[in-house]
C-alpha cells in the first residue's frame, strides 16, 4: 500500500513538473517569436524610409 501511494505521489510530481516544464518551454517559445516579429518590422520599416523604432511599451521614440 505504502509503495502504491510512493509511487503515485511520485507520478504526480513528475507531471506536474513536466507541465511547468512545457509551459516555460510555451512562453520562451513566444518571446523567440514577438522578437523575430519586431526584427521583421524593423527591417520592414528601414526599407520603407521609416526608421523609428518603437520601445517594448508600443511608443514611438
């Protein structure tokens, strides 16, 4: 009985681990993406002839 709860407790704390896991996996995931969006419009704006940049709060400098 005592292995069987070990062993459950233990199967939970390994999903639980590995969906904290996936999750972190998800945002970094994310963040790769928004920066490569930002570096595209970047380049989309030098070849426009706009050159402003806008900082991580959606203003223009």
């Amino acid at each position: 009985m005592k292995e069987e709860e070990d062993e459950e407790d233990k199967d939970e704390l390994n999903n639980k681990n590995q969906k904290e896991e996936d999750e972190k996996e998800e945002e970094v995931e994310e963040e790769e993406e928004e920066e490569e969006e930002e570096k595209e419009e970047k380049e989309e704006n030098k070849i426009g002839g706009d050159t402003r940049e806008i900082n991580g709060k959606g203003d223009v400098k």
